[in-house]
C-alpha cells in the first residue's frame, strides 16, 4: 500500500541522498558541462544520418568511452553498456568513496532503460543481409547483448560489483524509476550503495526514428537547434538523442559517516498508470502522480521552486502535461517551470535522470535555466512560472519536483530536496 | 593464400577481436590464451570471421586446431589455399 510515512520524519537509516553523479548528454560528459550548457541556452541537436531512415536530427553525445572500459569490451559490449559504464565511474569518481576496498556485494546496480536489443537485433538483421539471411553468420553476442539486463550488468562485469543488478523498464519514465528503485533497495537494506538512474542508446535504432516520423511525432526544423521546442506553437515532435546518467545514492547515516558531499536528498516520489491508452497521456493521472508525489513528501505545491517537466515537444504531449501541472501548480506563485529537452532533445530512458540532475545546481546557484525555442508561446502551455528562452534568477531553492512520462500511460514524479 | 599471408590474415582478425593487445611480439608456438586474454568468446569471433572473411567453415571439433597461431596457420593451410590473396 501507499506509504503516508512524512519522509522527513524517517530515521537516517531510511532517508536517501545523492552523492555523486555521472553523466553524458549532447551538451556535455559532466554534471558541470550540462549545467553551463543548460544556463548559456547552448543547444547539442545536430545533424544526424542513420540507415534506411537517411537524413534527420538527433543529440549525440561525445564522451570518452575508453576512459573506463577497454576497447575489447566496447566492442564486445553494447552502446548502452558504454554509456552506463562511464556514467557510472564518473558518478563513483564524484561521490569519494572509496570503492577500492568497499563491498562490492552490498553495491546494487539499477538502470532505467526504454527500451533494449533493438539497436543489436537491427545490427545482426543488417550484417546477415549481406549473407543472405544464413544464420550461420549471426553474432553469437547477440544473446548476452540484448538480454534486457545488459546495460546494467555491463556496469556490474566492469566494476566488478556483485549486488544485485537490473535494467527497469519504464519507457521514457525510466530516469525517474532507475532511481526509485535504488531508493527503494536502499530502504529496504538490499543494498548499502545503489547506483541509479538510466540510459539510453535509441539514436542508434532506425526504428526510433522511423516509427516516432510514421506516428507524426518527430521534430523536423532548417535549424537542427530550434527543432525541439516544447511548448512552442511550430513544435512538431520529438528529437531523439543518446545520453546516460547514473547517481551513488546512499542512506543519510552512511553519507553522513563519510562525510560526503550531497547533492539532495529525494523525499518524495510516484510512479502511476494511465491505463487510458497506448501513447496519448493522460493528464489527469499525471496530476495525480505529481499529487502523490507531494503527498509522500508532506509538501504543498507552493513549497515546490521548481518543476522540471517531460515535456518531449510533440503537439498532444505538451498540452497534456501543461494541463496537469496547471492542476497541480496553477495557483502557486513561487514555482517556476522549465524542461531540457528543449536543449538536448529526448534521451529517452536517460531523459529524468539527466534532467533532473541538469536542475539540481540550482540549489547552490539559485538560477532556473530556462526551456528554450519558446518563440511563439502556445496558450495552451502558458503556464504561470514558465521560464522562457533566459535562465532566471530566484533567492532561493528548496525543492524540485522532476517529472518523466512514458507510453503506455506510465508517470513517474521524483521530489529532491536540497540538503 | 600462402601461409603467411595466412598468418597475416590471422593477425588482423585479432587485432579486431582483442584491440587492446599488442600482437608484434606474438610468439606462433605459444597458445594464443598463454600470450593473450581470449576467452571462448573470442574464440567463437575468430571463427566467425573466417567464416566472413574468406567463408571457411572451422567446425567444433576442429576449434583445438586454433590453439597457437603455428596450429591455425598449419590447419587452415588446406582450407585457404586456393583463397584469393
């Protein structure tokens, strides 16, 4: 059943923080790069070809593979492998611990991903085309690429943890459900450190693309930087990108007794279905997420500074979820709204993760970036506290609400506090 | 294919399938598992891409063949004789 714990009650044993990050998005390869990214209005949508599909835009990201994996496993391995293994030795860099002599059986692995296989499968379709379908040349690393563990197990094999590990599967909710989950297991003592949040590899799948252009749903502009603009009147759709964020989360009473740093800690969360249809959202059910959300917190929405919402650009979707926060948050005056998207383009199973961790310097920094290419603001998402084309700065930030939606009508809203 | 251009041919399909390693002091007596990190995984590669390369067929009994590069140059002598080099 639901919890109506107030999570700030909890003792230090239940409450989890963040404490380092790990990331790679089309503006940048580390927390600090995307927030500079995110303030300057720097967009990382590009020009971008992939076969049968031919010409379209995508984000595309640049980090340094090699860095923590070595050229035989990259291979061997899958793009989604790559990205959650730099992600997570980043994120293990950033939050000192020393991972050396730390348990490697108390650690817990959990990527979010949206979806998993389809790049190999179409790799493997591709190569025994030119043997005429003979599947004596189909790879035998077909298998253990596209299990759908696989961008979590690859992180497990390359630093050598042997917890429990997992994708979870939550569409382009999955950010957010990476993270729940390695909450979750830390509350329930599974695991001491969990390393959490998602993944995506989708710009190398031509299905993405082909199926986002047969659905009517994908960003097409003569500036590869202005075509994902949520919120906007022309928007037109999605721009898919690639991208990886991977969080330590830790107790409060072991990242108190390290002395770590801490980002935040996440005192509310939700997870809700739609169960209306198969793409089109549902506003009222994401209303109720981010209600429940909330409610788990102990929080009012005028106590929320900043919701970072999914908004993915598509005409429906955008309207949708302004109608929900509009339910949600319409009457607050302190909240301010923004998205990454707008930037960076949809990295999918990757997309809560980068984004909320895109918001959290605001803590510190006390600045809202802004959701650009609001050229021409649609009416039906003028919602009050928007934060249009420039960053803007505010005395103080308490709370930030991040929301990530996916088909198949899944919500999800994760609430971090700053610490 | 002469017999070093057979080895050659070996040489490259490693370079692909172990990129980490350094191959110039590869020693032919020596198993390659002794001078390299190749797992049975690897090995299953460099038999697919002699399948690929030069459509040569190693089947499982014969993998022990593989051992050495002197034991793969040797068995794949008859196979990849007549293959253009």
């Amino acid at each position: 059943m639901i919890s109506r714990v107030n999570q700030q009650d909890l003792p230090d044993e239940m409450r989890v923080v963040i404490t380092g990050i790990g990331m790679t998005a089309p503006i940048g390869n580390s927390l600090a790069e995307v927030r500079e990214g995110l303030l300057s209005g720097r967009s990382g949508v590009r020009p971008y070809e992939i076969r049968y599909f031919g010409k379209t835009l995508a984000g595309v990201c640049e980090f340094e593979v090699n860095r923590h994996q070595s050229k035989k496993d990259a291979r061997r391995g899958t793009r989604a492998g790559s990205v959650g293994i730099y992600c997570a030795n980043e994120a293990i860099l950033d939050s000192g611990i020393d991972f050396a002599n730390f348990d490697k059986s108390t650690v817990g692995v959990y990527v979010g991903v949206t979806e998993h296989g389809n790049v190999e499968t179409e790799n493997e379709v591709y190569q025994i085309k030119g043997y005429d379908y003979d599947t004596s040349f189909w790879s035998h690393h077909h298998n253990p690429r596209t299990v759908a563990n696989n961008p979590a197990g690859e992180v497990a094999l390359n630093l050598g943890i042997t917890g429990p590990h997992y994708t979870i599967g939550a569409a382009c909710a999955a950010g957010n459900a990476g993270m729940i989950q390695g909450l979750q297991m830390l509350r329930l003592g599974e695991c001491d450190l969990a390393i959490a949040g998602g993944v995506s590899e989708s710009i190398h799948t031509f299905g993405i693309f082909a199926g986002f252009a047969s659905q009517g749903a994908l960003a097409s502009h003569s500036d590869p930087a202005k075509a994902s603009r949520p919120f906007d009147k022309a928007r037109n759709g999605i721009v898919v990108a690639e991208g990886g964020c991977l969080y330590t989360l830790e107790r409060l009473s072991d990242a108190k007794r390290r002395q770590a740093k801490i980002y935040g800690e996440i005192v509310g969360y939700a997870i809700n279905t739609d169960a209306t249809d198969f793409v089109l959202p549902n506003a009222e059910r994401q209303a109720q997420c981010m209600q429940l959300a909330l409610k788990r917190a102990n929080l009012s929405p005028e106590q929320i500074d900043i919701v970072s919402t999914h908004a993915t650009g598509t005409t429906n979707g955008d309207s949708l979820e302004c109608d929900a926060v509009r339910r949600v948050f319409g009457q607050s005056e302190k909240t301010f709204i923004n998205n990454a998207k707008s930037f960076i383009g949809h990295s999918m199973g990757a997309a809560g993760a980068i984004e909320l961790a895109g918001n959290l310097p605001a803590f510190s920094d006390r600045v809202v970036h802004a959701t650009i290419n609001v050229d021409d603001l649609d009416p039906e998402c003028d919602i009050p506290g928007l934060v249009r084309n420039q960053p803007r700065e505010v005395n103080r930030v308490d709370y930030i609400l991040n929301n990530s939606f996916g088909m198949l009508g899944i919500n999800s809203a994760l609430i971090v506090k700053r610490f | 294919m002469t017999p070093e251009e057979i080895r050659q041919a070996i040489i490259e399909i490693l370079e692909d399938i172990a990129p980490d390693e350094d191959l110039s002091n590869l020693n032919d007596a020596v198993s390659f598992r002794e001078q390299m990190e190749l797992d049975s995984m690897d090995f299953l590669d460099i038999v697919m891409e002699l399948r690929k390369r030069y459509r040569v067929q190693v089947p499982e009994e014969d993998y022990v063949q593989l051992a050495s590069m002197d034991s793969t140059v040797t068995y794949l002598v008859p196979k990849m004789g007549q293959v253009p080099a």
